[in-house]
C-alpha cells in the first residue's frame, strides 16, 4: 500500500471542464491556491490531448500536485495503445495520480447498449485494467474510479466484485499499487453519517437500510469500501476523496452560504485531525473540494469557490482567511486602513470588516456601487450581498432599512459575535453617513 507522503490533504477539484489551461489561467490558479494553501488539484484531462506541460510544470514549482482524471466514455473508452503517448507525456512532466473513468456504477456514465449487458463489472474492467497497467508502465498510480453511493448498480457490490475479479485475473501488481477514489458527498445527511462502515451497521442490503441503521451514502462512503478491501485483499487502499462540501452530484442542488460555511468548518477540522493524527500512515491522500472555479456560464458556477472575476465565495474564507468579495476594486483598494492594522481577524470570524448591501429582484443598485466607493478606499472592507458571508465578520457596516435587513437579521449577526452598525435613509442621508464613518 503506497502510503501518503504529505501532511497536506488539501486540495480542489479545478474546473468542470478542460478548457483553462493557458498562463493566464494558471497565474490565476495560483494567485488562490496559495491563498487557500492547497496541496492537491483534480485537473480533467481529454483522452484526444494532453494538458499543457507548462501549467503541470508551474503547479508542481508550487507544490501542488495535479491528479489528472479521465472522465471516460463507456463502453467506447480508448484504448491503452490510444493514450500511451499522453501517459508517457504526464509522467514525465511529473505527474504521479491518474482518475481512470468516473462513476462505472451509474448508467448515465454508459451508453443505453453498453449498460443493458449482463456482466456489467467484467465488461468494465475489461476498459479499465489495460488502461491502469498502461499507468503502471509509466511509474504512475492508477485510482479505481469513484461509485455514485448507492447507484444504478449498488456500489458495495460493484467494489468487491471487480475486487474478486481483479484478483482472479491474476493483477496483483495493479492491486499492490492501485488507488481509490470516492465522493464524499453528504446527500444532506451529518458528517458523521455511516461512520465506521458495514463493521458497526452490518445488518443493511443492497438499497434497503435496516430500521436504525445508517449506509454509505454520505461523507463516509470511503469507509465502507475500505472494509471490503481490507476483506478481499486485507489490506486497505490509498484514498483520495472528491466532491467535499457538495450536497450530492447535482449541478443546482447546492446549500446556502451559511450551510457551506459550517460544513467547509467540519472537513477543515476532519482533515486537519487526519494529517495530525495519522499521516504519513493515514489512507487519505487528498480531500478535495468542489469547486475551485467554472466558467461564469457553466451549470457549477454557483459552486465556484473563486469565480473568473476574481471574486470569492463564503467557503473561500474558512481556509484563507482573507472572506469573500464582489468587485476587484474592493479586492485592489488602498491599503491605508487604520481599523484593520489595530483589529485582528479570529478563526470564528475571518473578515475584519464586511459592508453589507442590499440586492433587490431587479439587480444591485448601480447607485449603492457608486457612493460606497469613498467608504471602501477608506476602510478597505470585504463587500458583499449576504448576511451568511457577513457573519463571518467581526464588524458588520450594513446599508439599508428594515425592508433590506430586518432587526431580527441585525439581533442574529450580534448573538454571532459581529459588531454591526446599520446606515439608512434617503440616498443623501446615506451617503452622508458613510462618509463620516
């Protein structure tokens, strides 16, 4: 079992497709990357073309390293002989983790003919073992795909029978070096959910959950098929997690800025008690989040923890500490701010100062825009739309009345611990105010 080499689990899935790979996109990359202190990077890669060597070259200077993940067709995926090129390409270039395939268990990752056969798992393996061998040949790690928890075809069932058959096709070089993934979504169930796998919650079957009893289908699915790895082959797999803080695999199913905000929180301290506690002996190779960014027309762009603008999400703080934004001109403001060289940020609360405005049905007031500008210059706040991302800071400025911001979302930012000061009336008083701030 190759075990984990770094101390940082961190890491992101890039983008949801293959077309940001120039410099520009890799400077931007790294701009939060390293804001954000990631380790690890999924990047998808096409089977036609490889990813350019400069943008591999430029994460790993970093230290992060990319795990390339072919999300591959079934029944009609290329052969070994079609990709051999591009393997050898990544290896050189360095490349040590490659995704082979994406969620084998589910009939939309089929064609309609190819997921009507019988012998589903076989006629998998038959696309995936040379393709893993070809990996081999080149000193990189094949990881066996993740499993939609649960799935067309049950998931448990489809890990330890292509397991059986691995070792029955005699691939004990593969199964010596092989890797796992697996998403660790949590289908709105706690993180805790499933915890301690088919040991302590034995008596479930295939899609019926026993009365009282928990399943896989959440954050812990990787424990459960762990056991069976260490039932077949008895010993567990080198795991690398995705999909962290999603809700499932849907594009739109996504939680609100405050859920995510907590629930980035838990896997923050879940990884960090992993690379503590246990590395270099843990399992977990890299827990990555969904999603560092899209493009501002993709179906994920609202999971974008940076957006191609450069602004941020709520989630973004929790690891960078520098909050969400809305505008480069915030972001590129001045930096004389005597309140912020006088007032220190705390993990409960990562921004210093958050201006919170309102956004109406129709848009954002270009008018609201205008006027703060002074205000930002002066007191270089993070500036935003939303009371999630405004609790998380220690002094809240908040533009608007009560049909903007009830009292009641006031009273909850201060039992949250925020200092807020609230400026309303007709657009002079308001503008009035701000300046004397």
């Amino acid at each position: 079992m190759q075990k984990n080499t770094t101390s940082n689990l961190l890491g992101f899935h890039y983008f949801p497709d293959s077309a940001h790979y120039t410099n520009k996109d890799l400077n931007f990359a790294l701009e939060h990357l390293s804001k954000l202190n990631a380790g690890w990077l999924v990047l998808r890669s096409e089977a036609t073309r490889a990813i350019p060597e400069t943008f591999i070259a430029g994460l790993i200077n970093k230290g992060i390293t990319p795990i390339i993940h072919f999300p591959l067709s079934l029944p009609n995926s290329p052969s070994a002989a079609d990709i051999k090129a591009i393997l050898n390409a990544y290896a050189k270039w360095g490349i040590k983790y490659v995704i082979l395939f994406d969620r084998p268990n589910d009939s939309s990752s089929w064609s309609a003919s190819g997921w009507s056969q019988s012998n589903l798992v076989e006629s998998f393996l038959d696309r995936f073992v040379p393709l893993a061998n070809e990996c081999l040949n080149f000193g990189i790690t094949p990881v066996f795909p993740a499993l939609t928890p649960g799935g067309s075809y049950w998931d448990l069932s489809f890990f330890k029978l292509a397991l059986q058959a691995l070792q029955r096709r005699g691939q004990k070089a593969l199964l010596n070096k092989m890797a796992l993934a697996s998403y660790a979504c949590t289908f709105d169930h706690p993180l805790d959910w499933g915890q301690g796998g088919t040991d302590r919650w034995p008596n479930n079957m295939p899609y019926i959950t026993a009365a009282n009893s928990q399943d896989q289908v959440g954050f812990n699915q990787y424990q459960w098929l762990e056991g069976i790895a260490e039932k077949v082959l008895g010993n567990p797999l080198p795991v690398i997690l995705l999909g962290l803080d999603r809700k499932d695999l849907s594009s739109n199913n996504l939680y609100s800025d405050s859920e995510s905000v907590d629930l980035v929180k838990q896997i923050k301290t879940f990884l960090s008690s992993m690379e503590q506690s246990a590395a270099p002996e843990s399992p977990i190779l890299a827990g990555n989040f969904w999603l560092f960014s899209a493009a501002a027309k993709d179906q994920n762009t609202d999971s974008a923890w940076v957006r191609e603008d450069g602004t941020t999400s709520a989630a973004y703080a929790v690891f960078s500490g520098t909050g969400p934004s809305v505008s480069s001109e915030t972001k590129n403001a001045s930096t004389k701010n005597e309140q912020s060289a006088t007032t220190a940020a705390t993990s409960d609360h990562p921004i210093l100062h958050y201006l919170l405005l309102p956004k109406y049905e129709w848009g954002i007031s270009d008018w609201h825009l205008e006027v703060i500008k002074p205000f930002i210059l002066k007191h270089q706040p993070t500036v935003g739309f939303s009371l999630a991302e405004a609790g998380l800071a220690k002094k809240v400025t908040v533009v608007g009345g009560e049909q903007s911001f009830s009292d009641e979302d006031l009273s909850n930012l201060r039992k949250n611990g925020s200092e807020v000061d609230r400026i309303s009336g007709d657009g002079t008083s308001i503008a009035t105010q701000l300046a004397e701030r």
